[in-house]
C-alpha cells in the first residue's frame, strides 16, 4: 500500500493542533498510509501529540501505515519523554540519526 508524506510545517502547537487534526482527516480520506514530514516543527505541544496518535491510531486500525520523518531532537525528546519513540518512528529514518 501507498504511503504519502505530508508536510506539517511548524503546525505543532496548541493553536494550529485544529487546523492539524482537519488536514491529517483530509488525507486519511483517501486509501493508503501516512508519513508526517516534522522537518520545519522544533516545537511539539501535547494538543498536537494528541492529534498525532489519533492519526496513527486510525491507522493502525485501518491496517495502514504511519510514521514520522524529519523529526528535531526537541520533537524527538518530547516522544521519548512520552514514551512513544518506537511507535511513531519505527520503520522510518529520520534524516539526522545518520550523524548521531
């Protein structure tokens, strides 16, 4: 199954996790799994990790694939203070592990 990238651009905080939810809904419409593209995002808050694991949660219900790509190490550390490090990043590289 097909899988899309999308682009989240700096849509991680609380006041833009609506406008995030509306897109992330928009793309799960049609068939095939998820990649969020973080790359631009520096900052996670916990409104936007919650529409994050609404969406991979679909997913997974769906038998779907979703990941995360291009994640900062402060994204990456809030994910690991929350404990959720393998099941958003499994099975996707994220483009600075290569120099760690």
């Amino acid at each position: 199954m097909e899988c899309r990238t999308v682009c989240i651009g700096d849509m991680l905080d609380i006041y833009s996790a609506g406008s995030l939810a509306e897109l992330l809904r928009q793309v799960l419409r049609a068939p095939g799994g998820l990649v969020a593209d973080l790359g631009e995002s520096e900052y996670l808050h916990t409104a936007a990790l919650q529409v994050l694991l609404a969406a991979r949660r679909q997913c997974e219900a769906e038998g779907r694939e979703f990941g995360l790509i291009g994640v900062s190490p402060s994204v990456r550390r809030h994910l690991e203070l929350a404990g959720l490090v393998e099941g958003f990043l499994s099975g996707h590289q994220m483009p600075n592990e290569a120099s760690q």
